[in-house]
C-alpha cells in the first residue's frame, strides 16, 4: 500500500512538471511611452467595474481564470503562461501599460481593438483587474 501511495505522488509530481513545462514566462512587454503615463478617465468610477466584469467574463476569463490567476479553461493550450493579475508585479504596472497589453495584445494574447471598440469598456476592463489585488 505505502509503494502504491508513493507511486501516485511521484506520478502527480510528474503531470505537474509537465504541465508547468510546457508554458513559458512570457517576454517582457515594451510598452510605448504614451501608455505608460497615460491617464485612466475611470480611475475613480466604482460603477465601471461592473461593466469591466461583464467585458472580462465575454472575453477574458477563458485564459485568464476567474480570478485572473492565468487558470482559464484554455490557459493550458497556451504556449505561454496568462498571467496573475492578483501578482505585486501586475499590480505595479500603470493603468496604461494594463489597458495596452490588454487591447493590443501580442503572441498568444490576441488583439481586441475591434471586439472590445468601446474606450470606456477598455478602461473598466482595468478597473476591474485591479479588484484582483491580493
């Protein structure tokens, strides 16, 4: 029984190795200067995060988790690694460099300028990734 127990761990072990293996930590981004500094029009708008979740819900979560923990029924399926938007490092960036990576995309991450046209929409999609803070 106890080589038995010992066998499903280091078998649990191995699919986790594997999994983790396979996606890479994704490239620095270079961000333009201008959205480095610019400045979010719904910084202080409390409503617009419940219209950056419904925006996130259509289009995010399948990567990104629920919980933005890169941990989305797709996530696997990606060559890199989504992201922890709950990370300090995330959490660090401006509003928008977020709103940049987040609408323009590169790799993996797709380009949503055309789905996600609104600029009100793209900000309260920042302001709802930083409800993730840990």
């Amino acid at each position: 029984m106890k080589k038995m127990k010992f066998f499903i761990l280091i078998a649990i072990a191995v699919v986790g190795f594997v999994f983790t293996a396979q996606q890479k930590k994704a490239e620095v981004w270079k961000v333009p200067a201008e959205y480095k500094t610019m400045e979010n029009p719904l910084a202080n708008d409390k409503a617009s995060v419940n219209t950056g979740k419904m925006v996130y819900m259509k289009h995010c979560r399948s990567c990104h988790g629920n919980a933005g923990l890169g941990d989305g029924p797709k996530a696997a399926r990606l060559k890199t690694f989504p992201g922890d938007f709950s990370s300090a490092e995330f959490q660090g960036q401006s509003d928008g460099e977020i709103m940049y990576k987040a609408i323009f995309g590169r790799d993996d991450m797709p380009n949503y300028e055309t789905k996600i046209p609104s600029k009100k929409e793209r900000w309260a999609v920042v302001n709802y990734m930083r409800t993730f803070k840990k």
